[in-house]
C-alpha cells in the first residue's frame, strides 16, 4: 500500500490467516508485508473465518481457531488492532461469543449473498468502537452531478470505505485516481485510535495512539523476521462430558485386555489338553 503511504493516508486491512504452519515460507512472507503495513500508516483488522458446515455446538472449536490465528499473529509481530466479520456475526450467538467479544473493536463489513448462521439470536454486542464497511465504489454511481465521494459528506456513525486489495499495476493505479478524487480528512489510527484491546488464549494485544502492546508491555515491530517468541499454546477447556468418554474410554480399554488375556490363556490350556489326548499313556 505505497501510494497510501506517500500521500499520508492512514488505513486498515482486513486478512485472514491460518492457525499453524507458521514457519512456512510463505507465512513469513505475509507476515513481513503485513509487518511493512503496521509500520507505514496502517493497522491491522483480523477477519473471521470462512463459515462451512456449523451448528450450535460449534462455538469451542471456533474460539480456538481464533485463539491461534492470533497466536500465530504476534509470534510473527503482526498485532490485529480488532476483528472484522460480516455484520450477521453480530447476529448469532455461537459467531458473537466465541470471535467478535474477543476483541473491543470490530470492523463489520457487508453481508455476503448466502449467510451461514450457527445459532441466530438478533441480538447484538455493543462494543466500544464499531465501523461500518461500505463499498467504496458505491459512491461512484451517480449518473450525473458531482460523485458523493466529492462532497466531503459527514458520517452518521464511524464508516469505514472498503476497497479490492490490487493485484496489478493497473488495479493499483486504479486505486490511486479513486482516492484523488474523494475529497474527505481520514480517520488516523495513531492520533484518533483509542486504547483497542484484543484477548486470546494467551496472548493479549493493544493499540494506544500508535504504540503496541502484547500482554501489556510496548513492542517495536520490525520490518524483517523478528527473533521466534513462543506463546504458550492455548488448552481448550475440559468440559464433564470429555472427562467421562475419556474414563469411559480407559475402562473399556482395560475391559478388552484382560478379556483377551483370558482368550489367550484358554487357548494355551485347551491345546495342552488336546496335545495330551493324543500321547501315548
């Protein structure tokens, strides 16, 4: 995001991650762009997971894998300033509780045209800062007068302007002349951003004003690979019913093998009984 950074407008990207498989080298090649990013004007929304095949009792697994997406994150320097999701999360029980509450902050972008609900409740957590993602180019469509991108409007609530990653030196020229025209004073995380704060597992992060924080202390991100900071690993909870199959598992495995004992024992004497039919007396 060069041109942002040469004509000094803050911004933010939402990515994705995964929870493991860090030291691949394309994982630190990420993350060194995503480190590029922290250090030039830019901060960090970490976006929730593809949803495939959930239901009510998906919650645990879900806030595990959010737990290590952030884990992963830090070790490598990459501190999410909060989480972004599509605005139905806000919506659904399991999605609210186990990703979205884990952070203050949260960007809440368009809802796509299939929504996957895990236990959908319409209610919905205030958080401390919300913004709104709106296509960018929706302020672009006017047949005839100025574009709304031009007339400096003011936001009923905190509104965020998304934008396509460029993937091309056309796409990202694109991007540029799309900028020039929007006539607007930016929102700057590191003058306007309040303390956010981001807990998982282990791993604590905050943003005040431009400073990182993990588990309360300041860190300088560096543009190259830091040195390897291990997080200790989150340990789901053990829930009743775990510890019951887990017993219930230990006796029916001691169950088998004295069963089996017995069977091996009874072989070994009836074939001493039939060798001992046939010798002659």
């Amino acid at each position: 995001m060069r041109p942002l950074y040469q004509q000094g407008i803050p911004f933010a990207v939402s990515t994705t991650t995964v929870g493991t498989n860090g030291k691949f080298k394309a994982y630190q090649r990420f993350a060194k762009v995503l480190r590029l990013i922290e250090n030039r004007g830019g901060v960090i929304f970490l976006k929730t997971p593809v949803v495939g095949g959930v239901t009510a009792s998906s919650g645990p697994g879900l806030s595990k894998l959010m737990d290590s997406y952030v884990i992963q994150l830090a070790q490598n320097q990459v501190y999410p300033v909060g989480i972004s999701a599509s605005a139905y999360w806000n919506q659904d029980r399991v999605y609210r509780q186990n990703a979205l509450t884990k952070a203050n902050q949260v960007l809440l972008l368009p809802d796509p045209k299939v929504t996957t609900y895990a236990h959908q409740d319409n209610q919905g957590t205030v958080f401390d800062q919300a913004f709104y993602g709106v296509s960018a180019k929706s302020f672009e469509t006017l047949k005839s007068g100025d574009q709304l991108s031009k007339l400096a409007l003011n936001f009923a609530i905190p509104t965020a302007l998304t934008m396509t990653m460029p993937d091309s030196e056309t796409s990202l020229h694109n991007l540029t002349r799309q900028l020039s025209r929007m006539n607007y004073q930016w929102f700057d995380p590191a003058q306007q951003m309040t303390t956010t704060m981001l807990k998982s597992g282990t791993a604590t992060i905050s943003y005040r004003r431009g400073t990182y924080l993990l588990n309360g202390a300041p860190i300088q991100v560096t543009d190259n690979a830091p040195a390897t900071t291990t997080l200790a690993a989150v340990k789901p909870a053990e829930s009743w019913m775990n510890r019951f199959f887990k017993t219930q598992g230990s006796v029916l495995l001691i169950f088998f093998s004295v069963t089996l004992g017995i069977f091996v024992l009874f072989i070994v004497i009836g074939r001493r009984v039939y060798l001992n039919m046939f010798k002659p007396k």
